[in-house]
C-alpha cells in the first residue's frame, strides 16, 4: 500500500509537470475550449505547491482535503471544482480506505457528480473511467494511460465548452484527458499506482 510519502512525492511532481506543460495544455483548448486549460491548472497546482510546502500531513484525508480546497478556490475554469472534487471525495474515502484503487475510484465518483457527464463524452473523465477500471483488474499501465488520453481524438464532446463546436469537437484531443494523463503518470512513477 502507498505511503503518505509517496503520495506527497507523486502530487508534487504532477504540481511540476503542469506547468511545464502549460503552453501543451493552452493549445489543446485553443482547438476545441477557449485555450486556458493550461493557465488554470498552472494557477491551481502553484497554490497547491505552496501549500503543500507549507505544511505537514501524517493522514491522506487531509492532505487530499488541502488539494481539493486549494483547487477549488485558485482555479477559475470547469477544471478548478472538477478536480476540487476529485481530491475532496478522496479525502472522505480516505478516512475509511487508503488502497489507491478505492481512491482513484472515488476522486472518479466526485468528477462525475460535480460534471454531471459520463464515459464517451470527452472530458478528464475518459481518462479516469477506463484506469479506474484497469486499477481494479490490477491491469495498469503506461500504455493504457496515453490509450484512454488519444481515445478521447475521435469523441465527439457533449459536456463543457467543446460541446458548442458539436461535430466539430471531433479530431481533437482533450485537454482535461491529457491533464489527468499526467496525473495518472505522476501516481504510477511514485509507485502509488502500480504498473
Ligand atoms: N462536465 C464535465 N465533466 C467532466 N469534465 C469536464 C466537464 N466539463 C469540462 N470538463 C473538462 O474540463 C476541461 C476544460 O477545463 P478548463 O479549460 O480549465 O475550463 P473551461 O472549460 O471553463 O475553460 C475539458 O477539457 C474537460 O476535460
Ligand atoms: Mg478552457
């Protein structure tokens, strides 16, 4: 089972992918959103960062709660409550569970009540879904991350701002999959998630 450590070690590596990744992500929404995917996350994951420097947690419900806070207050966009769930609803997990699966699953439950969307409608979601499954079939891996992500080019969006382009949504990849792509990677290389 994951350490706190490893937790804490993943969460602020993906706290340093985010930003490097920035203009990746801006260019992603430009095609199919309004092109501040980037910008927003970047925002999110440096008040993150600074908390999480700032602090010392001996129990994942707090540290997830911290996160979930933090993204939820910094993060303008769709993105900033989506994933403000995620971690809040794995910090109530957390108080009950501390296997991965169970909480990847459950940031996965937060996105799709927060969103209201399901699997099939282009969002960060088509990444969540088909790993949570592999999680549960002990059938992750780095292979299956980039799938989900480069599975989300040929949806067509029917939830958030690419929906407006309708048909048009279609061909492009989704910047919010690619985003929880490399949260997913993160997790994996800390040894959180296992391959
Ligand atoms: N209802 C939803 N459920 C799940 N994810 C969503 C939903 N709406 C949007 N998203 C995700 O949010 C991403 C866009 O985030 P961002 O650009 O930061 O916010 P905004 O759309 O407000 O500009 C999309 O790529 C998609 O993955
Ligand atoms: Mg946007």
């Amino acid at each position: 089972m994951a350490t706190i450590e490893q937790w804490l070690e993943a969460l602020l590596h993906f706290c340093e992918e985010i930003p490097q990744h920035k203009d990746q992500l801006n260019q992603l929404d430009s095609a199919i959103g309004d092109g501040d995917h980037g910008s927003n996350m970047t925002r999110g994951v440096q008040a993150v960062k600074d908390k999480l420097d700032t602090s010392s947690y001996s129990e994942l419900t707090d540290l997830f709660k911290d996160i979930g806070m933090t993204l939820v207050s910094k993060v303008g966009g769709a993105s900033g409550p989506l994933y403000g769930s995620a971690f809040i609803s794995m910090a109530k997990t957390a108080t009950e569970s501390s296997d991965p699966t169970a909480l990847m699953a459950a940031g996965l439950e937060g996105i799709k009540k927060r969103g209201r969307a399901e699997p099939g409608e282009k969002t960060m979601i088509d990444v969540w879904q088909p790993l949570v499954d592999k999680l549960h079939a002990g059938q992750l891996t780095q292979e299956a991350v980039s799938e989900a992500f480069q599975n989300t080019k040929e949806m067509k969006a029917s939830k958030g701002r690419a929906s407006y382009l309708g048909d048009r949504s279609i061909g492009h990849l989704d910047p919010g999959a690619q985003s929880s792509a490399y949260l997913f990677d993160c997790l994996m290389k800390a040894g959180v998630l296992n391959e």
